[in-house]
C-alpha cells in the first residue's frame, strides 16, 4: 500500500458536528464506498459500496420473490412519442430527461430518451400482453439503473444516473390496486427497519408531492443524524391513468372491455445514501450486520513467531464462522500496524472486529470490538460461532432500537404557526401538525421554513383541528421536515 493512501487514512474525518455534509463525503470517499465520475453528477460505486448494494438487492429480491412477483427487463431507450401519452407524466419528467438524438453517423427519425422511470414503455407491453381478466394480476419488478439529469448532487442520495428497482404491477379492479399499493409499502417498511435497522414513517403524500401521473403517492420517510428526512422508498397507485394513455385494456368476467389498474414502486441506492447518515459516527461508518460486506474483520497481533501460532488459528476461526453463514475478513497484511488497522475496519463499518495474539491464544481466547457500542470483551474460543452469532444480532437490534430513540428525540409536535418555526429552526427533525389540506398552506411552509410535507403516516386518525398555516379546520395531521 503506498504512503499516500496511509496518509489519506490517517487525516480525520470532518466531525459530523462540525459539518454533516463534509462529513457524509469524507466517509464516502475514506470507506471507498464511491468516487466521482469524469460525468458531472455520476458516480462510480466503489466494490465496498456496490457489496452493500448486492445485499440490499438480494434480501429485497427474496421478499418480491416470496409476495409473487417475477423480475423481468425492459430496454434503456424508449421514444419520444410514448412519454407524450400521459399529460402529467411528461410535465413531471420532462425537464430532467436526457435525449439520444443521434445514432452513429445519422440523426435519429425519433428521438429517444434515456429511462428516467419505465411506466410509459412497460404500460405500451402490457397493453400487447393483457387480455382477459385471466391475464392478471401482472406483478413484475426490474432491476436497473436510470437516468434523471440532476443540477445539483450528492454521492448516493442524488446522482445522474443510478441503480434501483423498479415494480410494475396490473390488476383487475381498484380495490387490487390499491392493496398490491399497501403491501409494496409494508414491504419496504418491513426491509428498512429489520435489514437496515432505520426506522421509517409510512404514510401518503401530499398531492404536491405526489408521482407525476399517480392517483397516490405513499411513501417511506428516515430520519437522518443531521434532523433533514430522507424519501427512502415509493410506492404509487396509478389508477387507470396510465391504462387509459396507453390503452392497457382486458376483457373483464363480465365480458366487457375495461381498462386495467396499475401500481409502480421502487427503491434506489439511495438507501445506502440513509445506512451511513442513519448509522454513521465520527469515526466513519456504522453498518447493520444484515448488509455489511464483511460482518467481522479478525485482526491477528504479528508478535514474536505469529505466522506458525496466531494465524493458523486466525484462520480456523475464520472457517468456522464462515460455515456458520457469517461473512469475515481476516486482514494479515504486514505493512500495517493493528492500530492502523483498528481505525480503517472502524472507518469502514465492520460490526465486530476480532483481535488474536499470542497472549489470547496462550487463554484460549480471542478479544472482541463492537462497532456500535465500543463495547470490549473476551471470548472464549469454545462456542465461539454462537457468540459471534448472538453478538451480530444484538448489533442489528440495538442500531434499530438507537435509531428509533433519536427519531423520538427529535420528533415534535406544535399547534401553533410561531411554534412550527421556532421549532424548524431550532431542532431539526420532524415537526407533526394539524393541515388544511391545501396546496397554497403547503407551499407556504415550505417558502417561509424550508419544510416540506413528508407524509400523513397510515392510520393517522381524523382530528378536528386546526391548520398550523392557515387556521382553517384540519381534519389530518402531517409530519413535516426539511428534506435531502
Ligand atoms: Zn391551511
């Protein structure tokens, strides 16, 4: 490794409370999650970043496959003339799509653009493939990357390109819809709080803050270290909108035509943008077991004749936790010292780190590290794949449980209008209040705070209140935030 790269590991990451920002790309960048491309706003995700995002894809993967879903592929390109065909879709898109006009040598007949979402093109197949009644549900998820041509961006949260999946769903009547709608919903829920230990706010959105062409928007909200809400996931109920645009009809039991109900939803690598400002500390990132790369590094101590005694039993540790399904680094490398090597797993993440030396081995034991809480102990290598084993779980459950406690520490609720301010200003994080409902109300918090509505979670019940802005009566309360 050259002295450069050693350097660059030992300059200290920016505190986060000195500035969240310079912090979040210190650690994208020292932890080698991501770099920046020779594109303006495109990143290239590093092998460290890219392994958390294999993991986010297989466990979510699993949960589609299991609720029936099947994964299909639809092209990069689609023609100009087909996001023409729902009105509020092409409004909504339009100024961030990228065109191809040329192919090779000859200007193109049509132009194209680059994907920036699929609902036109997998509609227009779905109208060749949908018949009958007996054709649906269709319920279809790919994964790919898009395109959306960004001003401004950030490594993860807002790139020009990025990966994500993309569900496409048809069925028979309104009431299907709206429930594939919900559980899409859950199922994220369900994914970022047990696999990415974030909790989330599940709930609709505003129609301001709706999907260009959707019926409804719900979404999923985070809570970041900074106090700024994080949209971690979408789910969409299109109505017959996009059915009528693009004549996906079927001929129902009755015999007569109709036209179908559709739903998209998707999640992006966004979400590890969220894992490292979630979990994150001074000291680099913090990552849930369920989707680190490496669960535990084991770090031998090179005294004396280590190579013939520490690491031949670095080594059967190392075979007997991965039997065990757990994923383990053993970083042996001589050019770095073990303190060198404490701060680099510690910067990246690793949720336990094992030390081995030949005093531990003379006890029959090995030292251990977590990375959440610090905590230090010994453990004796008789059970230790059991131990390991319950130690990841702890981390996983209490990263959740830590998460959820600075959520509700950071979660107020106001009546007042000179309330919601001071405590926009004051405390970042979420701000629930009552909410006429109204567009106008809307737009003016976000003018005169810089909050915008996230979402009204499921279940909220139906109050006789009064709107925060307005004062008009209110029959719902938002939770409000200032938003990545
Ligand atoms: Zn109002």
């Amino acid at each position: 490794m050259s002295d450069q790269k050693k350097d660059s590991f030992v300059t200290e990451i920016t505190p986060r409370s000195e500035d969240f920002s310079r912090w979040y790309l210190d650690v994208v960048r020292r932890a080698e999650m991501a770099d920046y491309s020779p594109v303006k706003g495109c990143m290239v995700i590093r092998p460290y970043g890219y392994a958390i995002w294999e993991h986010i894809q297989r466990l979510l993967d699993k949960r589609f496959k299991d609720t029936g879903h099947v994964n299909a592929y639809f092209p990069l390109f689609i023609p100009e003339s087909l996001l023409n065909r729902e009105k509020e879709h092409v409004e909504g898109f339009a100024p961030q799509v990228a065109w191809v006009t040329r192919g090779g040598d000859e200007e193109l007949e049509e132009k194209l653009i680059v994907r920036p979402t699929s609902e036109v093109l997998v509609g227009t197949m779905y109208a060749k493939w949908i018949k009958s009644w007996r054709d649906l549900p269709v319920l279809i998820n790919q994964w790919a990357n898009v395109v959306r041509w960004e001003k401004v961006t950030r490594p993860f949260l807002r790139t020009t390109e990025f990966l994500w999946q993309e569900g496409h769903t048809a069925h028979e009547t309104a009431e299907e819809a709206e429930e594939e709608t919900l559980k899409i919903l859950a199922l994220y829920k369900g994914f970022a709080e047990t696999e990415l230990a974030m909790p989330v706010v599940d709930g609709v959105k505003s129609d301001s803050e709706k999907f260009a062409g959707a019926s409804r928007t719900y979404s999923i909200e985070a809570l970041m270290g900074d106090g700024r809400a994080l949209q971690a996931g979408t789910s969409h109920n299109l109505g017959q909108n996009f059915a009528k645009a693009l004549e996906i009809q079927f001929q129902g039991r009755d015999k007569a035509l109709q036209h179908v109900w559709t739903t998209s939803w998707g999640v992006s690598t966004r979400l590890i943008g969220g894992l490292i400002m979630t979990h994150g500390d001074d000291s680099g990132l913090i990552l849930p077991p369920a989707v680190a790369p490496y669960q535990v590094v084991i770090i031998p101590i090179m005294r004396g004749n280590w190579k013939e005694t520490v690491l031949p039993k670095v080594m059967a540790i190392r075979d007997e936790l991965t039997a065990r399904g757990i994923r383990v680094k053993v970083d042996a490398s001589e050019e770095n010292s073990p303190g060198w090597k404490f701060a680099e797993w510690e910067l990246r993440g690793v949720p336990v780190r094992l030390e081995l030396g030949p005093k531990d081995l003379e006890k029959s034991q090995v030292f251990s590290a977590r990375r959440d809480t610090r905590e230090k102990a010994a453990i004796p290598f008789d059970g230790l794949a059991d131990r390991i084993t319950t130690l990841l779980s702890g981390i996983q459950a209490n990263l959740l449980a830590r998460a959820r406690q600075y959520r509700e520490e950071h979660t107020s609720e106001v009546s007042t209008w000179d309330e919601f301010v001071a405590a926009m200003a004051g405390r970042p994080g979420f701000v629930i209040a009552a909410w006429c409902g109204s567009a106008d109300c809307e737009a003016q918090i976000k003018t005169e705070t810089q909050a915008t509505l996230r979402n009204i979670p499921l279940g909220s019940p139906r109050i006789e209140g009064k709107c925060v802005k307005c004062g008009q009566s209110a029959g719902v309360k938002a939770w409000f935030a200032k938003a990545y």
